[in-house]
C-alpha cells in the first residue's frame, strides 16, 4: 500500500472532517410562538414568542465571519415576527448587512413577515438570500379560519406578488396541509385549484408541470 500511495497511482484516503470546513452557519434569532395554530404543538414545546436583541445577532454574525463562514442563516420558528426592543426583522437585516461586509445573513422567512413594511427593501442587497418561505397550508378561507391562521388565501397571494414585484426571480416555497380535520370535498378543491394558480403564476421552470395534474384528488371523499 505504501508502495502505491508512494507512486502516486492511489491517494491516502482521508476521512471527511467537518472542523473548518463548512462554509455556511447558522443563527437563531428568534424562538417559540405565541399563535397557537390548531394543529401546531410548537408553543406547548417551544413556549412564547421572543427574539434575540439584534446587538448580540449582530455580534454572532460578526463572530461567523471572522471564522471563515461564507453564509449565515437566520433561523427562528416564527422569524417573521423578529422583533427586539423596536427592532423588526426588516430593520435587523439592514443592521446585519451595514455592519458586516461579510458573510452575507440568508433568512428564510415565513407567512407572517409578509406584512411588514418595509420588509423587503434589504433585498436591494444582493447578499441577501433569494428565497422566500411562505406557509399556505391551505388554500381555502374557511380552513385556514379553522386552522387559526391569521391570514386569507388572498393576503398569501398578495404577498407573492410583493416579492416577486420587489425581488425579481426569487424562489418563493410553501407548505400546504391536506385533510385538515373537517375538509370538506369542496374546500379541498378550493385549495387545490389555489394551489394550482400559485404554482402557475411562479413557476418559469421548465422542469416542472406548473398546471395540476387532470384527475380528481388521490384520497376517497370522505
Ligand atoms: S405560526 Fe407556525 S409555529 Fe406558530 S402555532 Fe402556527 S404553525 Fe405553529
């Protein structure tokens, strides 16, 4: 064996170590939620809403960089409602991106954030991430009333539009729950005949089918 690594005919193999090597990080901002969502046990086991203030975000960004990261992601279970003594998420952004040339912060942001002004004017910095979560779970307003959510179909279409009018190309994702307890056959279909438009209206890939699949839906009616 050492005759070979020697010739240079096989190299030693070396196991993969994660020390110094990963290029992107992550940052908790935000934790537990105060929505209590009929189907959610996140604040039972997370507890209620609070942020990390924004100096100390800034600091760990900071710490991040000068460790080499190249990327850091701000996580939170509801980070769209970031907010530390006066501080919202859009703010918090402009903070992170003034105050540290590098690595550039990569939120994933959820439904609620939608609704913040001035939200997406950080975007305008292209270290910004392009990429936008945004929770539907269904596309029906008497589910999502059921649900708890605190949005309508069209306020979640309304927020789509503002980011792909504010951030052009971005890629926008979504959950979206089927056979919520009580669904009836006619708010499935609302939901996925929704779900089908959003998908339409986003999609410029060619390696998906933006329309829905013809057909009814795969589950018996109940
Ligand atoms: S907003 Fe999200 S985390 Fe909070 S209760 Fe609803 S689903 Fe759970």
């Amino acid at each position: 064996m050492e005759a070979l690594v020697a010739s240079g005919r096989i190299r030693p193999f070396a196991a993969p170590s994660n020390a110094g090597s990963r290029t992107r990080s992550f940052v908790r901002v935000q934790d537990g939620c105060d929505n209590g969502c009929a189907y959610c046990i996140v604040p039972l086991v997370r507890g209620g809403d609070r942020s990390v203030h924004a100096d100390r975000v800034i600091s760990e960004v900071a710490g991040k960089a000068s460790r080499g990261y190249n990327e850091v992601v701000l996580t939170g279970t509801e980070i769209g409602g970031y907010h530390s003594n006066g501080i919202e998420l859009g703010r918090l952004l402009e903070r992170l991106l003034a105050e540290n040339r590098r690595p550039p912060p990569a939120p994933v942001l959820s439904s609620a954030a939608g609704g913040q002004s001035g939200l997406l004017e950080p975007w305008r910095d292209g270290r910004l991430c392009r990429h936008f979560h945004l929770s539907l779970q269904s596309g029906s307003d008497s589910v999502l009333e059921r649900m708890g959510r605190r949005y309508s179909a069209g306020d979640h279409q309304r927020a789509v539009s503002q980011i792909r009018e504010a951030v052009p190309g971005a890629a926008i994702t979504t959950d979206v729950i089927v056979g919520f307890p009580g669904e009836t056959e006619s708010e499935f279909a609302e939901s996925y005949d929704f779900s089908g438009e959003w998908v339409s209206a986003g999609s410029t890939s060619s390696s998906t089918r933006p329309a829905p699949v013809p057909g009814p839906p795969p589950c018996p009616a109940r």
